[in-house]
C-alpha cells in the first residue's frame, strides 16, 4: 500500500467492523493454498491491523513474521493486537520495502493491491525480498462480482447519484481480477502462476448489522456513505433496505468472494 491509500484505512475499529470480520474468515482460506512450510520467515505487505499477520501464526507455525503498513494507526493496532514474539510491524510502502535481497521464504498481501499506487513495483519489490524458489501470494475482494456486501451497495448508490461511480472499487480496480492478476505476477518474472476463487458467506442479523459499517467512514463505500448529506443518505439507506435479499426474521445472507493468486521466485 502506498501513504495515497492511508486515508481511506485511518480507524482500525471501523476497518474491523466494515471488513475486518470478513477479512479474517478469508484469510485461512488463502493460507491453505499456498502449502507453506512450518519454521519459514514470512513478510505480510499491507498488514492492516494484523488479521493475515494473525492467521499466519496460529496456522502456519512461521519462524517470523515481518508486517509493513504506510498507516500508523493500524501499524499501532497490528501491534497491539498480535501479541507474538515472532511478529513485529513497521511503518512502510509496498512499492518500497525495507528489506533484503531475499530475507525472505514468502511475501504475501490480503485485500490491498487495489490501494497501492504502483503496482508494479509493489510485486517486484514482494519478488525481490522472496529468496529462489519462495512464494509471492496476495488476494484481493471482487469488487465487480461477488463481493455482494459492495456490489449491492454501489449498485444502488449509483442509481441514485452517477458521482458514486469515483468511489466504487468495482469499477476503479480492474487489476482485482483473474486476467490481470496473472499479468501482473508474470511481469515481473514470477513462475507457477497460480489463482483461485476463495468464497465464503457473510450472514447479517438484521439490516442495521448491514448498514451500520458503511457510517464508519472506513473503506471506499463507507467513505462516499458519510459524504452523503442526511436526506441523501436515508435515500440509499431506504433503498438498500428494500433490494437487499431478507429472510423471515430479517436476516441478511450474502456471498461473498476474493481471488487468490500465487507465483514461485525463480
């Protein structure tokens, strides 16, 4: 992630509320299909308030894990919150990691890539710290699809206002698909390039357990909801209530879907 993306993640308690839930239901999903082995150094790129880093430890008994993050609250909260020895977190970018020519057996990064300025250059850089034979994984929302908490959002934010369009991640991050990715990785020289769909459900209590994350003013959406005025925003609010799919008892279910790609250092 670049210091250009920090605005968007300032609170970690809302990112957690919005995405963090979800977020931790993925990430061992991802961890599944990289099959890294035990005692291996890992760098987790983008770390957020630390739900990769996280998972990394009690799922993959790593040696150490290293997490970067342009944000300082959410270096501060991945700190706080990881109470590992094997972990420690510093405030960077991923188009300029402060590492080593290969320090490391795997550089991973979960739901980031569509905040980092240069994209390119944030693969080279997880590459470059990779040593021969290591793995490069990241994963990432889909935003056009199947992400269905956003995509429900932004569809009908965008019936009601076409200036939702410069907030909706569906339309501003095209590299966050199959395609693309797999450009990317071969670009920058990686091998065995391999993607995956990783689904799972997101369940809601209630309509107010769906809108309530989008007032914290974290995350794309969450950012065009709270510079809506009042009278704009309990439009969308109303209409969300009415499109969403809704159970006898007013429970929510969702799908919702990342993909995964890794590749080999040669």
């Amino acid at each position: 992630m670049s210091d250009a993306g920090t605005g968007l993640w300032s609170g970690g308690d809302a990112y957690d509320r919005y995405m963090g839930r979800w977020s931790r239901q993925i990430a061992p999903l991802f961890l599944d299909k990289l099959q890294v082995p035990a005692d291996s150094e890992w760098t987790d790129i983008g770390c957020g308030t630390g739900v990769l880093s996280s998972a990394i430890l009690d799922n993959c008994a790593p040696k150490r894990v290293a997490g970067i993050d342009p944000s300082e609250a959410f270096v501060e909260v991945a700190q706080s919150r990881v109470d590992d020895p094997r972990f420690k977190c510093l405030r960077g970018t991923g188009e300029a990691l402060p590492y080593n020519d290969g320090e490391f057996t795997v550089a991973v990064s979960g739901l980031v890539l569509n905040f980092v300025g240069d994209k390119d250059k944030a693969v080279t850089e997880m590459a470059r710290v990779v040593r021969p034979g290591g793995i490069v994984g990241l994963y990432v929302w889909d935003y056009a699809g199947h992400m269905q908490i956003m995509r429900y959002f932004f569809d009908a934010a965008i019936e009601l206002d076409e200036g939702a369009r410069k907030f909706d991640d569906g339309i501003n991050a095209p590299v966050c698909r199959p395609g693309p990715l797999s450009n990317l990785f071969e670009k920058v020289g990686l091998t065995d390039i391999e993607v995956d769909n990783l689904d799972i459900p997101a369940a809601f209590e209630n309509f107010e357990d769906y809108w309530t994350p989008f007032l914290g003013g974290t995350g794309s959406a969450p950012k065009y909801c709270t510079s809506l005025p009042p009278e704009a925003q309990a439009r969308l609010k109303e209409k969300l209530r009415d499109r969403l799919p809704t159970g006898p008892d007013g429970e929510i279910l969702l799908a919702i879907r990342a993909f995964a790609i890794k590749g080999i250092v040669a």
